[in-house]
C-alpha cells in the first residue's frame, strides 16, 4: 500500500511539473507509472468530463488499471488516449512510466517534418535521433496505439506529427526528465538553424545512454532535482 501511494504522489509531482514547464498545452496530456511488480498501472482519469483543469488534481483523480485498459480503482473515467499507455507498457517490459504530452517546439518539429537531435549534451539520451510517427490522429484504439507503441520500438521519446510527443523511462523521475529536456533540445536545435547547421552529439562521445562522463543515476536526479525546486515549491 505504501508502493502505491508513493507512485500516486509521485505522479501528482510529475504532472504538476509537466504543467508548470509547459508540456501540457492547453490542459492536455498524461502520465501513468506501472506498479513494480505487478500487471497494473495508475494514471489520471478524465478530468475534462468535470470541466476540471490540470493544475486541480489531486490524489483522489488517479485510477488503478490492469494492463488490459479495465479499470480496478478510481472514481473517474479513463482519458481517450489510454491505449498508448496499455499498448507501450505491454510491449516494453524497460518501461515504467509514460508521458504523453503537448510542447510547442517539440510539436513544431513534427510539423515540419524535422526529426529531433541531440545536439544539446544534456540530451544524448535522445541519441540517435528523436523520430516523428506521421500520424496527427487521436491515439484513441488498439490498432493505432500499437502502430505508435512499434513506431517507438526502444527508443525513449518519439514526436507525433501536429500532435505532441511520447516519452518513456524506467520510472516517473526519469520520464519526466527526457520530456523536459527534449523540449529544450528542441529549442537550441531551433535556434542553432539560425545561425548554422545543427550537428548531433556523436557517438563516439558518448558512453551507453550519456555523454562521456556523465552517469544516468545523476543525470535523473540532477534534472528532476531542479525541475522540483522549480515548481514544487
């Protein structure tokens, strides 16, 4: 029980921090964390049906459900997108939490049709590239879910043309990481066109997932270190 209301605390910061930084445009977007251990997972239910935004969640709007979509806890409904979360969790084992989120640049990049680089050294667990699924639709059905959760394969991020992006980690810290520092990979790749040719981090500067020198347990804790005294304040 005490694994459990860790996980649903954590996902109250995480969203709070998504919102905060921008990820959620537009009162849009979710994150669910499997329970270790178990086939289950808890996300945010269907605040919209109240006319609820964002930033009112709270613990008792988060929903237990089995990797099926079937709900086992929880007072709301399921949000639309759920199968991207049942169809990426049942086909990666790795994963432990999902984003599905709405950033602007990250969007934009979709839009035209330029896939992400990790030319920002803090962001070379996007490495190689961050690729774009070309499909603008509600990620609403099995069928179009497992198209994206295949399009994402082992990747830890992937755009989703006009619509936003999908971002996965081992856990919630780790996954909010990625889908923060996309975006702001997003940005200085943007502005590096300005001025010239944006150049990805290549790999023999890298070491497993980082930059030579950099390990991914501080990686994690440094970025949602300062995302939370950002925002949790």
């Amino acid at each position: 029980m005490e694994k459990v209301q860790e996980i649903k605390e954590k996902i109250l910061q995480g969203m709070k921090i998504l919102l905060r930084d921008g990820m959620m445009e537009l009162n849009t977007g979710h994150l669910a964390s499997r329970i270790p251990g178990e086939e289950k997972f808890i996300t945010i239910g269907h605040l919209h049906d109240f006319g609820r935004t964002l930033d009112t969640l709270t613990l008792e709007d988060l929903i237990t459900l089995d990797m099926e979509g079937n709900k086992l806890e929880g007072k709301l409904n399921t949000v639309g997108e759920l199968p991207i979360h049942t169809e990426i969790f049942k086909r990666r084992p790795d994963v432990g939490a999902i984003i599905h989120a709405h950033p602007k640049l990250a969007t934009c990049f979709s839009i035209a049709g330029t896939e992400i680089l990790p030319v920002y050294h803090r962001a070379a667990i996007l490495s190689p590239k961050v690729p774009i699924w070309d499909y603008p639709g509600q990620v609403n059905n099995l069928s179009i879910a497992g198209e994206l959760a295949k399009a994402l394969g082992k990747l830890p991020a992937i755009l989703m043309r006009g619509h936003g992006i999908v971002t996965v980690g081992a856990n919630i810290e780790e996954c909010v990481s990625i889908c923060c520092i996309l975006e702001r990979n997003a940005e200085m790749q943007l502005i590096a066109t300005a001025v010239g040719t944006p150049r990805s981090i290549e790999a023999k500067y890298l070491d497993g997932r980082h930059i030579i020198g950099q390990k991914h347990e501080n990686w994690v804790r440094n970025i949602w270190g300062f995302l939370a005294h950002q925002y949790l304040k």
